[in-house]
C-alpha cells in the first residue's frame, strides 16, 4: 500500500486523523494534513481506506 496527499487540497478538517492516526496528523499552524508513514502496514490497511474515504478534499490517494 502507498499512500500520498495533497496538502494544497486539503482544508484542514482531521478526518484522516481521526480515522488513522498512526498514518496522519495536522500542522499545528494551520491544521493541513501531514502523511506519517507513505507505506502502512497491512493492519492499517482499513484505517487509511477509511480516511480517504471521509477526505471531505479527496486529498488522500491510496495505491494498492
């Protein structure tokens, strides 16, 4: 699994976070989406579908 965002889509509202925050978490400036881990393992596979998924942006781009 690869993973990638656009922060310049983004808008700042954490859903990411809070679905998966082993592979996301926010600027404390501005709030803007930061990628923890381009490559999660297997067991966060779900977690990281579901924050994709609740991107009000569509900023997260999640390769199999």
């Amino acid at each position: 699994m690869k993973v990638t965002i656009d922060q310049d889509k983004c808008v700042s509202s954490g859903q990411c976070v809070l679905a998966a925050e082993e592979v996301f978490d926010q600027r404390d400036e501005d709030g803007v989406v930061v990628l923890l881990n381009a490559n999660p393992p297997a067991e966060l596979a779900e977690d990281v579908r579901q924050a994709a998924v609740l991107c009000p942006a569509l900023a997260i781009v999640v390769e199999d």
